[in-house]
C-alpha cells in the first residue's frame, strides 16, 4: 500500500462522528484531485485503474459503484465486517467505491 493510500485509509479509520466523517470527505476530494494531476502528467493504461486505485472517475460512476458496493456488503462478507457506526459505513462505502468495479 502507498503512503497515499495509507493516508486515505487512516482518515476511513479515524471515522466516528460528523467531523470526522467530513474530514474524511476532504481527504478522499483531495485524493481524487491528486489523482487527476497524477493522470494528466502520466497517463495509466486504459485497461486498469487510473492513478491511487481510481476505478470509477466520473461522479454518476463512483456513486452507482457505492450504491452497488453498499448493497453487496450489506451484511458484511468475507473481507468486510458492517460497523455499528454509521458515519463510519458511510465512509467504507464511498472508500470501497473508489476501486470496486
């Protein structure tokens, strides 16, 4: 794992209330700009996720994909457990949606 996903996936951690949801918000905006600036000075394979693990990169694209991801993981499986907190499920979805296809 990079650092920056390792930053990322520190602030989805660090979530338990509104604050700490909304920072985790910022983070994931500021990952996505880094992505897009990564991308514009080189350009991934169109085969395979853009820069930081980046799967779907349009808006209507990344939220069908945490709608999907969030009810596929509804009762947790085998690589998620649900948590009792739901800021922090609102966090581990539109985390998972960054690279779930």
């Amino acid at each position: 794992m990079s650092q920056e996903q390792d930053e990322l996936s520190n602030a989805v951690e660090a979530v338990h209330d509104e604050e700490s949801f909304l920072q985790f918000l910022l983070a994931l905006r500021d990952d996505r700009e880094a992505s897009i600036t990564q991308e514009k000075m080189t350009p991934s394979s169109p085969y395979g996720p853009a820069a930081r693990g980046w799967e779907n990169a349009t808006i209507e694209r990344f939220l069908d994909t945490a709608v999907r991801w969030a009810r596929d993981s509804v009762n947790g499986n085998p690589f998620y457990e649900r948590p009792d907190n739901p800021w922090r499920r609102c966090a581990d979805i539109l985390f998972a949606a960054i690279g779930y296809e």
